[in-house]
C-alpha cells in the first residue's frame, strides 16, 4: 500500500505551498490526497489566493478514514479559517475538519499520524485550543496573538518564529519560503513511521 497524505484545503489557499506539495511529494513515492467540507456535493473547486490555481476536492472531511493516511497536512492561506466555520454556535467548535482535526491529533499523540501546518494554518487549530494548549509552534507573524491566545508556546529566535519546528509528530512551518524544509521533515517522519 503507498504511502498516502492527506491535505485540507478550501478556497484562498497558499499556492506556493499547494505546487510544492504536488510536485515533491509524488516525486518521492507519496500519494497526496486532498479534502474539504463539501457541504453535501460530490466535490468542490477552490481557487488559489493568488488565482493561478485551482482544485478539485472530492474528498469530504467528515468521511475520512485517517488510518488510511500516514500524514495530514494543513494548508496555508486563508484555507483553515474557512475550514473552522461552523454552521451553528456549541460550546466547542463542531465544524467538520475541526472534529476531524481531534482524531488526528489523537492519532498523532498515539504515535500514528504525522501533521503538518505551515505559515495560517494553525488557525484550524485555535479552533480548539485544547489541541494545540502548551504545544510548541512556530508560524507566520500575523497570527501569533490567536496562536498564543490558544495556549501554545511560540519557538522564537532572535526576536522572530523560527522557519521550521518539530516537537514529536507534529511539525510546524513560518511561511511558504521554507516549504522546501517543512516537506523533506515531513516526509523524513511520515517515512519513519
């Protein structure tokens, strides 16, 4: 069976981080599949922030089965602030790809999935903030209040977020420009698992 990663996507979506993912990956023997909420239709299309791109989901995040993936990815952009919206108000944020995101963070604490998030994309996981409280991160600079107000600990050096983080299976990007590193990491530990 071939090594397979699951990415959440949705309109707005960083398209630096969208072509690396879909060159290098299947380059190195990785299957990449991609989802979204679908919203009851058999698939979507998304556009890139940039509109040089688009894709076509037909992947829904409320029927993924994660044992089938040895890695999730969360795309930058605006994507994951789309992908947390809910339709009604709970005492938890109960959007699809949030429930999605608390069984892969199980999965990841259990030693069975690698994530990946890069520059906005921690923002699916503020949703939560159980999810992300104490862990280590780096991220883009402009959501680093929502990140800290979450409970995690940003790694800074020299009075900036470092490029590149890992704290056990959970690796985590600034921003596009090291997309580069954040995929060989992700690869090097989807590989060991």
């Amino acid at each position: 069976m071939p090594t397979k990663v699951l990415v959440l996507i949705e309109e707005h979506y960083d398209e630096t981080e969208f072509n690396v993912f879909n060159e290098y990956f299947p380059s190195n023997g990785i299957d990449v599949d991609y989802a979204s909420y679908l919203w009851g239709n058999e698939s979507l299309t998304f556009e890139g922030n940039d509109k040089t791109s688009k894709v076509v989901v037909k992947h829904c995040v409320s029927t993924i089965d994660l044992t089938d993936y040895k890695g999730l990815i969360l795309i930058g952009g605006y994507a994951m602030d789309r992908l947390r919206y809910q339709e009604k108000l709970a005492a938890t944020n109960q959007a699809p790809a949030v429930n999605l995101l608390r069984q892969a963070v199980t999965l990841m604490d259990q030693g069975e999935l690698a994530i990946g998030t890069i520059c906005h994309s921690l923002w699916l996981f503020c949703a939560d903030p159980s999810l992300i409280k104490s862990r280590e991160v780096t991220c883009a600079h402009n959501i680093i209040c929502d990140v800290e107000n979450a409970g995690a600990k940003l790694i800074v050096q020299d009075g900036a977020t470092v490029e590149l983080h890992q704290q056990g299976l959970l690796i985590t990007g600034k921003h596009p420009g090291c997309v580069g590193s954040f995929v060989e990491r992700f690869r090097d530990v989807i590989c060991g698992l």
